[in-house]
C-alpha cells in the first residue's frame, strides 16, 4: 500500500513540473551580429580646400629702350575654392579623376628705376585656377597617399609701363593684359577618413601657366613700330581641405542574423 502511493506521488509530481514546464516561455538565443565590410575609397566626392599660394611672375619687355630686360617677381595670396571627383580602390590601390576650381587673391604693385634713371612700374595678379587632374595612391585603411598631376587653367593680369628719364612721369609705352591660360600640374596629398563618407585632406601642388606674349603700346615712339612684352606665370599651392563621399553601390547595412 505505502508502495503504491509513493509511486502515485512521484507520478504526480513528474506531470506537473512537465505541465509547469510547458507554460513557461521559450529563450531563444541571442542574435549574432556581423560587421558591415571594411571601408573602401571607392565613390564619388565633393568638398572644398581653403590654402597658401604662392605666384612667381617673370616678365620680359622685348622694348627697344630697355634691351629686352627681364624681370621676376612674386605674389603672396589664399586661395579658396571647391572639387569634386571619382575614386576607385582595388586592393590596397586606389585610382581616381578630380577637376577643381578656385579664386586667389594674389596681387603686386611694384615701381623701381633702371641704371639708366629711367622709371617703370608692374602689376601682377592671378585671379583664378583650375586643374583637372588624375590621383594615383596607396590606401592603408581610412589613410591614403596619392601622387596627383594633369592640366591646370587659370587667368592672371599684369600691367607694365615704362618712362623715359628725359620725360619724367611720362610714359612712353605700356601694356596691359588679361589672359587665360593652360598649363600643367602635378603634387603629392593625403586623406584620411573620419567616417565612412567623410575625409579631410592636405595637399601640395605647383602649377605651371606656360608663356604669354602681349604686344606693348607705345604713347611716344610709335615710329619704331610694335614691340612685344613676354610674361609667365606660375603658383605653389599649399591647402587642406574636406571631402564627403557618395558610395557607388550604396552603403551596405550592419547584418544582425538570428535563429
């Protein structure tokens, strides 16, 4: 008898916790979280730069009073603009196109005397740059180093006039002009990123705007026919800058997986 009642009870017992068991809820196991892809350089980007630049001007006045003298002169100025361009990255390489314009504020005054006491003066400004360019570098995570270089456009001014010693304050010839040129350019950068979409950067660029030739005006010797002025024009760059980059196929998501 207490034989069979203690088996009833243990049978008992065992269907409750089994029918306790049942109503209990059910834990799943936590979600297993996969990180989205490294960051890649791939995407296009737009931004601006904020710099340094530094003018260097020779003019050469193939006059018939001064010999075709030369001389070279340097302007100090910011220079301020925006770019936008493409980037590709394949394994560690990353290649890409970029075109950028910018204003300068480039200008200088200068007024002087030859051996001879004879007086001129010249003006020279630049007043806008821009360059289409190929970048080549070495990406190391969110860093990369690049090598840059393609043509540059940009327009300068420059003025220059000359007076006789034996007609003080009178000139005898001048000339003045504006002209828009095309040149090359080549520098060396780098850009890190801060967050997937975007970088800032610094770079340093020279850039080379050729020769030009103007013809000189003469208010007094007109007689001795037309003479030419020469003047070229180059610029060193120093600036930083912003960039916000557009993924090509869209930024992928983080994955969360459950089961």
């Amino acid at each position: 008898m207490i034989r069979k009642f203690l088996l009833s009870t243990a049978a008992i017992a065992a269907l409750s916790t089994t029918a306790l068991a049942a109503d209990l809820p059910s834990r799943a196991p936590p979600p297993v979280y996969i990180p989205p892809p490294a960051f890649t350089w791939t995407g296009i980007y737009i931004g601006g730069t904020l710099g340094y630049a530094q003018g260097y001007h020779t003019f050469t006045d193939a006059g018939y009073f001064d010999y075709g003298s030369s001389r070279q002169d340097q302007t100090q100025g910011l220079i301020g603009g925006g770019q936008i361009g493409i980037n590709f990255q394949t394994g560690s390489f990353v290649y890409g196109l970029e075109t950028d314009f910018s204003g300068l504020t480039n200008k200088k005054n200068i007024y002087a005397y030859d051996h001879y006491g004879d007086s001129y003066y010249d003006e020279a400004r630049l007043n806008w740059l821009g360059t289409t360019r190929g970048r080549i570098g070495l990406a190391v995570d969110r860093t990369l180093l690049y090598f840059t270089a393609g043509v540059a456009y940009g327009n300068g001014s420059h003025s220059r006039g000359y007076s006789d010693a034996f007609y003080s304050g009178y000139y005898n010839y001048e000339w003045n002009s504006s002209t828009t040129k095309i040149g090359w350019v080549a520098g060396l950068g780098v850009e890190y990123a801060i967050t997937p979409n975007w970088t800032i950067k610094g770079e340093a660029l020279y850039a080379n705007l050729g020769t030009s030739t103007v013809p000189l005006n003469s208010s007094y010797y007109s007689y001795l026919g037309q003479a030419n002025g020469r003047f070229q024009d180059s610029v060193a760059i120093i600036r930083a800058g912003f960039n916000y980059k557009f993924d090509l196929f869209g930024a992928p998501a983080p994955v969360v997986a459950k089961y």
